[in-house]
C-alpha cells in the first residue's frame, strides 16, 4: 500500500462511526470531530520498523481498515458503506440468502444483519421474502433498482480495489486474493 496513515490512528470502520465523530484524523493523534485542542503532528513511517508492523493479524487488520475507509469514503455518494454494499452484492447473487446465512457469511451479528437490510430495504434496494424452503425464515431479494444500484456499487469497489493494491501486479493481485480465500474460507485443521 502506498497510502502512509499511522496504525494507531486507523479505527476499525463501522456503521456507527458517524454517531462517534468519525474515525481518527490520520495525521494527529486525535479523533476526528473532537475538537482536539493543539494536536500533535506524527511521522506516519515512525512505527513501522516495530514488531507489531510485521505480525500478520496486524497487518490483515489494518490492511482492511485502510481499505474499509478508502471503500466507504467513495462508496458514501451511493448512500451505501462497505457492509451495506457486501449484504447487496449477496442478495443480487440468484441465492437468495436469509439473513441468517448473511450473518454467517460476513461474520456479523444477526442484529447488524437486520439493520443493514433496513437500510437497504429504505434505499428500495431489497425486499425480505418469505423463505419456501423454511415458512418462519426470510430470504432477502434484490429488486430492480438494487441491481442498478449494485452495478454502480461494484464499479466504485473495483475502484476502491485499484486504488488499494496499485502497488502490486496482476499476478500478484491474484495470489493475493488466492491467499486470502485460503484463510477466509477454508476451515483451519
């Protein structure tokens, strides 16, 4: 990445950091939209030669939260976010996922599951069906406005992406993406 943000000063992006003031502004040591008073300006190559800089759940993390950020930033023009964008792209997939199967999939709490297809269903973007294959269960389903509206997204992530991993080459993109398929998605022995 080519980017320089301190470590210490890249939250982990959710939904709620607009309720919190936002993540931190990435040449202080201060949270942005507190005020901060006479903050104090950082060499953002500083702390990376330290141990923490090479530990791999480290830099998967910041890796991601840099690349969250960067995707929610370009993303907010489409009234969507990162997490948003991810529950849309699975329901414009023909699979028809329940929000269970959503919660599942991206790791989340079915309660953020639940906000985020609220918001999507505000946006007209999706519907909650009931599941034929279980009556007390939801699917959620893309409508056609979702579809335009994921078409949109997914130009904006691939540029997101682009912009994220310029430093690397086609093939080194693609034993990226292998890799993290890898850990992603295979179960650990």
């Amino acid at each position: 990445m080519t980017e320089s943000v301190p470590a210490a000063a890249v939250p982990s992006v959710s939904h709620s950091d607009a309720s919190e003031g936002g993540p931190a502004d990435p040449a202080t040591d201060t949270p942005a939209g507190t005020g901060g008073g006479a903050a104090i300006l950082r060499d953002p190559d500083r702390l990376r030669d330290t141990d923490l800089a090479n530990e791999i759940e480290f830099m998967t993390a910041r890796a991601r939260s840099v690349g969250s950020r960067r995707a929610n930033t370009m993303l907010a023009e489409l009234d969507l976010r990162v997490r948003s964008y991810s529950v849309l792209s699975l329901a414009c997939s023909g699979q028809n996922p329940s929000q269970r199967e959503l919660a599942g999939f991206l790791s989340l709490d079915p309660s953020q599951i639940v906000a985020l297809v609220d918001h999507l269903e505000d946006l007209g973007a999706v519907t909650r069906e009931q599941d034929p294959r279980d009556r007390r269960s939801k699917v959620i389903v893309a409508t056609l406005a979702g579809r335009v509206l994921f078409r949109q997204a997914a130009t904006v992530i691939q540029q997101a992406e682009d912009r994220s991993l310029q430093a690397l080459n086609a093939a080194e993109r693609e034993q990226l993406r292998s890799l993290l398929r890898r850990i992603a998605f295979e179960p650990a022995p």
